[in-house]
C-alpha cells in the first residue's frame, strides 16, 4: 500500500482511502476504464466520489482520458514522469472491436504532427481499431 501512497505523493495527491482504492484498481487493470467500470466495481461507493477521485487523477497527470470513438470516455494510468504533452507522451491506443476493450500501446509512440501555421493541437488521440491479441487467438 505504501508503494499505491507513493504515487498520489509524488504527483501532489493526498492520499485518502478512496484514491488509494481506485488507483490499486487501475493499476491491476490491463485495459483502459470507463467511469462506469469503476463504478460497478466499487458498487457501494459514491458516484460523486469516484468521478472526483478521477477527476482529480486526470489533472495531476496519473491517468489520461481516452476517446476510442465509442462514445464513452475511458481513463488509463499515465507512464512514470509522463506529462501528457503532445510533444513527447503521445502513444497509440488500440481498440478491439470483439471484446470492446481499449488498451494503450505505450511502446508505440505517435510521431509529432507539424500543422499549418496558425493552427494550436489541444489534444492529440490515435486509435487503432480491430482486434485485440487475446481475441485473434480464438
């Protein structure tokens, strides 16, 4: 648990029990989760909480919002000394089409996008679809 503490500590997070619950969640999950997975996963706790506890993680850089074209944003924990800038974090995200899974491929880097003058990137995300490893097996 203090290896869990470490991190909110590190990236000026206090941390509560809740913070500590759902990054231990996070953490132990091998896919990207919505807002809904954590919260069907810790079923009698506050929604407002959870989204908070998120929230918070999102604008502290220890996880990173995902827009697989799904239509419902999922969260994933961010690299070690990530700082989610468009010039040196971005990664390909992958989603699978058989088991509705989205995964970071975090050793798959995206090149930097040079736009046209004037123009300014918030956000960059880039999503390959099809299916997953575990999927194309069976």
């Amino acid at each position: 648990m203090r290896y869990l503490e470490e991190i909110l500590e590190q990236n000026n997070v206090k941390p509560t029990a809740m913070r500590l619950l759902v990054l231990h969640f996070l953490l132990n999950k091998k896919a990207a989760a919505s807002l809904t997975n954590i919260e069907d996963y810790f079923d009698n706790s506050d929604r407002t909480t959870l989204y908070r506890t998120v929230k918070t993680f999102e604008k502290k850089g220890i996880v990173h919002k995902i827009d697989d074209g799904t239509g419902v944003t999922k969260y994933a924990l961010c690299e070690e000394n990530c700082s989610c800038e468009i010039e040196t974090d971005l990664h390909l995200h992958f989603h699978c089409a058989k088991c509705n899974e989205t995964v970071c491929l975090t050793d798959y880097k995206i090149p930097q996008i040079n736009l046209p003058k004037g123009y300014v990137a918030k956000n960059v995300n880039l999503v390959v679809k099809g299916t997953c490893d575990k999927c194309s097996e069976h």
